[in-house]
C-alpha cells in the first residue's frame, strides 16, 4: 500500500474510481468531471486529499473539507476490486489526523463522513472506528413529459430572479427559510456572493422567485448539469408566514418548466429524509421519487 497526494492531471482516474465505487451499490454514480473539478479547485490537494495505491494501482481516494464555519467533513472511497484490505481504514486514518490538527486543545469538534446505504461494508468499518449514524439524506430525480402545468397561488406572483436586484433578499430569505435545518450555518452575504452568485456555474435564468407585493416569499436556486446529467435543483425555500399555501410547488414547477424549455428531461436534487418542514413529502407529490439514500456517520474528535 501506498499513499501520496493526488496530482491534477490524475482527475479522470480518481473520477473513475469514485464512480466505480458508487456503481457497485447502486449500479449509476451521479459524479461528473465537473463536480471533481469544482471540489479540487476548493481544495488543498497537496494538504487535505490523498490517493492509496495498491499492486501499482489508485484503489483509495479521501478527501477533508474544512468548512469556513469550522465544520470538518470527510469523503472517501475504495475501488469495488480492492475492498476488505485496509483501505478503508487507512482513509479514516488519513483524514482525521488531518482533522484533529483543526481542532484546539481541549476542544471537542465532530467529524462527518458519509456513504451510500445498501453498501454492507462501509457501516462495520465505521462503527469499528468509533462513528455512528447520525443523519440520512435521499437523492430524487424526476421526469419531465408535456403535461407540466404552472399552478397560480392569489396574491403571489412567480416571478424569474433579478440580477443583482434580488440577491440580497434571496440570500436572507435562504437563511430564514433554512433557520432549523440540520446542521445548517447561515453565511454571510459576502460568503453568498461567492459561493453562488459568484461562481462560474451560476446562470440567473434558472433561479425563480415567489413575490408577495415587494416582500420575497420564496425562491429557487437550479443550476445546469450539476451532481449528474440533468438539471439540479440546488435550493427550494419558503418563508414560514408563507408556507402551506402551495408556493413550494409553484417554484418547482416554474423551474422543471425552464428546464423542459431547454430540453432538459430529467431533474434532480438532494434533500434530508428528516427535513422539517415536510419537504419530502412535497418533491413526491411532484412526481419525484428516490434513486440512493446516503447515511452520514460522525465521530467527536477531542485533543487532549
């Protein structure tokens, strides 16, 4: 066995381990080189990735993100072909020395790890190492036909976001909608700014907002080939004063609308399986259903 840093030309050969990785369980990986890209250009590879090497060959992939709000997620994979030979725990190993180096003396901070369900092996090798399930999330697609129809709600007006008039209210209405979300940290407008409006996939013609007179009752954030080939739902929100009122499945509808418009036929997001506010239950009602379920492990990290 052997460990180095990735290197970046190396970006097809890992996408085609963790693609391998996901197929094994669920027999399709939503991995695109675009994703890859956009977690290594975030990323201090030489310092928080690592590759294991076995028979001359990648067969391991880690990966440690720490957060801008201090929070330490971990994400490794092992080649189908090289399981039940320490790769994964070298992995675990890997990342959380490199964790533990974040967190203070005498300080506690958990780390979070994650993989599919229905993958039999990952769960004792976790349990072994002192994680415990602490969350599940779903992925859910849908497909588009010709019968999409745009619900009207009185009063409300759905409306397409306006750039860079509608940033700040998007970004506060993000923060409210997702105020008891399960580990949600709210960033700030400039933290918003570059992670969304900023970035290089951003397009303001795929985000939708729900306007009650001049306030902003709710919004949705798509993005185009992002997670998979299909059109992605990044963000869906209501405001509490405004929820039940069907505002959730008008914003939906009005985004797989542009989407079938481009000739999109399949759309996708992730969500909670425990999400609060009912939101499982309003994706199945327009239509979507689940393709994996992934189980997010944690384990305290304490330095002595």
């Amino acid at each position: 066995m052997n460990v180095r840093r990735p290197e970046a030309a190396e970006l097809q050969t890992v996408l085609e381990l963790v693609r391998a990785h996901d197929e094994a369980v669920y027999r399709e990986s939503d991995w695109t080189e675009n994703d890859l890209r956009e977690e290594w250009a975030k990323a201090e590879l030489e310092r928080d990735a690592w590759l294991v090497e076995l028979d001359g060959r990648v067969a391991g992939y880690a990966i440690l993100e720490v957060r801008r709000d201090g929070s330490l997620v971990a994400d490794g994979y092992v080649h189908p072909g090289a399981r039940e030979r320490g790769i994964g725990t070298e992995l675990l190993r890997l990342t959380e020395a490199r964790a533990l180096a974040e967190v203070a003396p005498g300080e506690t901070r958990p780390l979070r790890n994650a993989t599919l369900a229905g993958d039999a092996c990952t769960p004792n090798l976790y349990s072994t190492h002192g994680y415990a399930p602490v969350r599940h999330f779903w992925k859910m697609v849908v497909d588009l036909d010709d019968s999409l129809s745009q619900p009207e709600i009185d009063g409300i007006e759905i409306d397409r976001y306006r750039h860079p008039a509608d940033g700040g209210a998007v970004h506060a209405a993000r923060n409210e909608a997702f105020a008891q979300e399960w580990g949600f940290r709210p960033p700030s407008f400039a933290e918003f700014e570059e992670r969304e409006l900023g970035a290089a996939r951003f397009d303001p013609r795929l985000w939708w907002v729900a306007r009650d007179g001049d306030e902003l009752a709710g919004f949705v954030m798509c993005d185009w080939k992002r997670h998979g080939d299909w059109g992605w739902v990044a963000s869906l929100g209501v405001r509490e004063p405004w929820r039940r009122r069907g505002i959730g499945e008008a914003l939906l509808r009005a985004a797989f609308g542009e989407f079938a418009r481009r000739g999109e036929r399949r759309v996708a997001l992730g969500v909670d399986a425990e999400n609060p506010t009912g939101a499982t239950r309003l994706y199945e009602r327009v239509g979507m259903r689940v393709i994996w379920a992934a189980v997010v492990y944690e384990k305290e990290l304490r330095r002595g």
